[in-house]
C-alpha cells in the first residue's frame, strides 16, 4: 500500500549541472502534479501530467525545466544547468481524478535541491 | 490570475487555547481543500469543502467555506501540542481541470 514515492530525498548539486527528481504516483492514479516549495513559503504549482501528456505547464520555467509521465516507469522533473535559485523542495503529488472536480492529492516526502 | 492569501503567518498558541486562521481567495472557488505540513514533512490532506457556506467538523477542527465561495476558515479549540505544523489552504479554479492554488500557510508554533 505504497504512497507517492519520490527519490531521492536530497539531491546536491553543482552549478550548471543536471537534476533529475523522480516520483511515482499511488499504485491505480494516472495524474501526477509537481509543485515547488522555498523554505517557509507555500507550494507552487509547476506542471500536471497524465500518463504520456502534459495538461498544464504554467507553473514552469519555460527554460531548463522539463517534465514527462511515460507510459512505464515514473515521472521525471528535470533541471538543466541548475542555479542557486532552483535550491528548494519539489513535491509530487498524484491523485485519482475519477470526475470533473478537484480531488484530493497525496503528496510524496519531497525531494530537497541543494545547487552549490 | 487566482491568489490564495492566508492569515496569519504564524500562530503561536498557548497549549489549550483555541485559534483561527483564514485563507482568502481573489476569484470565486470551485472548492477548498486544506493540508497541514509537519515540520520537515509533506503536506497531508485534511478537508475539502464543497458547498457555499458548508461547515465540516474533524474532532477539535472546524471547517467553514464562505457563501461567496471566496473565502475559509479553519478554527482549532482546545490546541494539543500536536498540532504544530504548517496549515494550508488551497484553492481549485473552476476550469477544465481545477488547478489547486495553495496559499502561503499558516505555521502553528504551540507552547506547553
């Protein structure tokens, strides 16, 4: 009876280089959500996929952010050439959405960036 | 474009008091939902609200969505020292897919 899984927990990484966050959702739920949270602040929404589709990105940087939801395997946020701004916790989360309405969202622990 | 705002920042309550804190939206909802961050965890959900003026009760918590569906509430009576944490609100748009808008949160501190 799994939950949102995310890994890694803490991911330290250099300027410039690449950051790859990795979530899979509730065994059963096909909507996954990324939101952004700097340290004493809400979450930001960033993207919301479905299994092979990107519903909603406006919450993303437009560059050197990226996201997917393959078919098989987790979802993948990915950074490029990472800077010091991008230091925060990416949640994921994934929800059911069996109708039209909002539904609740289970969230993953999180993974912390540290960009050095 | 939406903005959830929430009042106050911080809570710092005297173990056994009651407190409120209220969450604020620039456009009118389809529902509010609300998710409490422990320190050093993940938000964990605790209620949606659906229904102009609806009011739901979770033991010690109160719930309430404004009649104008712009606006919440959540009071805590009698505050156990296990209920610090972060409180969230979050907002869902009445389009397509309903993109929650989470407020900036309400942290908890309670003293013995």
């Amino acid at each position: 009876n799994a939950g949102v899984m995310q890994n890694p927990r803490h991911l330290v990484r250099r300027r410039g280089q690449e950051a790859r966050l990795r979530c899979s959702p509730v065994k059963g739920h096909s909507h996954v959500y990324w939101y952004r949270q700097l340290p004493e602040e809400g979450l930001k929404f960033m993207v919301y996929l479905q299994k092979e589709n990107i519903i909603d990105e406006s919450g993303m940087p437009k560059e050197r952010f990226s996201a997917e939801f393959p078919k098989e395997g987790p979802s993948i946020l990915r950074i490029q050439q990472v800077v010091r701004g991008d230091s925060a916790a990416y949640f994921c989360a994934s929800s059911l959405r069996l109708g039209g309405s909002n539904e609740k969202l289970f969230f993953g622990s999180g993974t912390q960036l540290s960009v050095l | 474009g939406q903005q959830v705002m929430q009042i106050p920042q911080y809570q710092h309550v005297q173990e056994g008091e009651d407190f409120t804190t209220y969450c604020n939206s620039s456009t009118t909802l389809s529902n509010i939902q609300w998710y409490k961050q422990r320190p050093g965890g993940h938000p964990v959900f605790l209620i949606q609200l659906v229904k102009s003026g609806e009011v739901k009760k979770q033991k010690r918590l109160t719930f309430q969505f404004g009649e104008a569906k712009k606006n919440s509430s959540l009071h805590i009576t009698a505050t156990q020292t296990t209920d610090v944490g972060t409180y969230f609100c979050a907002g869902g748009e009445t389009d397509s897919w309903g993109k929650l808008q989470f407020g900036a949160g309400t942290q908890v501190v309670v003293t013995p």
